[in-house]
C-alpha cells in the first residue's frame, strides 16, 4: 500500500467541503493543505487521523494498493 495525495481532494470534495474547511477541521494552516494537495508534503500519522475525521474517510482511504509483480506482467525470480 502507499499513500496517495491526490486521494485528500477527493475526501474534500466528497465531504462538500472547501480547503479552508478542512484546513480548519484538521488543524493545518491552509497553506500546508494546499500542499499536501499538491503532494508538496505528505502528512504524519496524527494529521492524516484528523484528516481523515474531518472528512468522513478511513485511513485506509488515503492509500492505494500496489500492483505486485505478476499484476504488472512481469513474471516473479525466484533466487536459490
């Protein structure tokens, strides 16, 4: 799993909430949020928590699942 940034805007706009709002929500300056919107920045544990409060999304929300080896097409090497 890795975090994906561009899942905070979708949380936002999911929420009907603007960046102010949710700035406010999760105790960020609105800058920093633009940024971490941006993926300028990624948050810590306890911003992504009030983050994810402030919009009504889990955690897991944020991140995506990575592709492993034979989802990409590529076949697995086994060392012996």
């Amino acid at each position: 799993m890795r975090y994906e940034h561009r899942r905070l805007r979708r949380a936002r706009l999911d929420a009907k909430l603007t960046a102010a709002e949710v700035a406010r929500r999760a105790g960020v300056q609105l800058g920093h949020w633009k940024g971490l919107e941006a993926g300028v920045y990624v948050p810590n544990a306890g911003t992504l928590a009030k983050i994810a409060s402030a919009t009504g999304k889990a955690i897991g929300f944020f991140y995506v699942k990575q592709p492993g080896p034979k989802q990409q097409g590529r076949q697995s090497v086994v060392a012996l």
